[in-house]
C-alpha cells in the first residue's frame, strides 16, 4: 500500500490546506429548500438542516440530516402524547373530532 507522507513544516506534521468553502447561492438555498421541504413528513427537518448549511455547503449530509427530522418527528409525537396523558386524562379535557352536519327540514 503506497502512503504518500504528511507535509512538515519545521519538524511538525501539518494538514494540507483546504480554501474555505463558498457559500451556496441564496436563490439556490431557497429553491432546493423549498422542494426538501414537500417531502411527507421529514422534509421540513430536512430542509432546515439544508438551509442551515447554507454557509459550508460540503458538511450537509442527506442521511444524517434525515436522522435529524426523524428525531424531530418523534419528539413531537412524544410531546403529542404527553400533553394527551395530562389534559385528557388526568384532567378530563377532550376534542371531540366528528363533526356533524346537520341539513334543514324540508
């Protein structure tokens, strides 16, 4: 295996040097976060973290980002369920999700 050796520079070991990244266009920002953000469920975490790499666009990571607003998701279905457990049953507060129409007599 050919392993080229780390550049020194008076004795040390330096990295090599990476330009600092542009940051992505604001028209691109918007429409691509836009589009992310109609994907069911996910895609509004999706899209924040998109927008919030705007600045250093090669550390957005699709997947990780995913992982992102599938925690969110499940954060609120658990806060969801919590505010159920302590309004609906510890105090009795209910919604009542049937509607009913009611026509005229004729």
């Amino acid at each position: 295996m050919d392993r080229s050796r780390m550049p020194t520079e008076f004795g040390f070991t330096t990295p090599s040097y990476l330009p600092p990244e542009r940051a992505r266009p604001a028209w691109k920002t918007l429409v691509f976060g836009a589009l992310l953000a109609l994907i069911p469920f996910v895609g509004a975490g999706i899209s924040a973290v998109y927008i919030d790499r705007r600045q250093a666009p090669g550390t957005y990571d699709f997947l990780e980002s995913l992982k992102t607003a599938v925690i969110q998701i499940v954060a609120i279905a658990l806060l969801a369920l919590l505010a159920w457990l302590v309004f609906g049953l510890a105090f009795g507060i209910g919604i009542e999700l049937n509607p009913r129409m009611i026509w005229p007599a004729s």
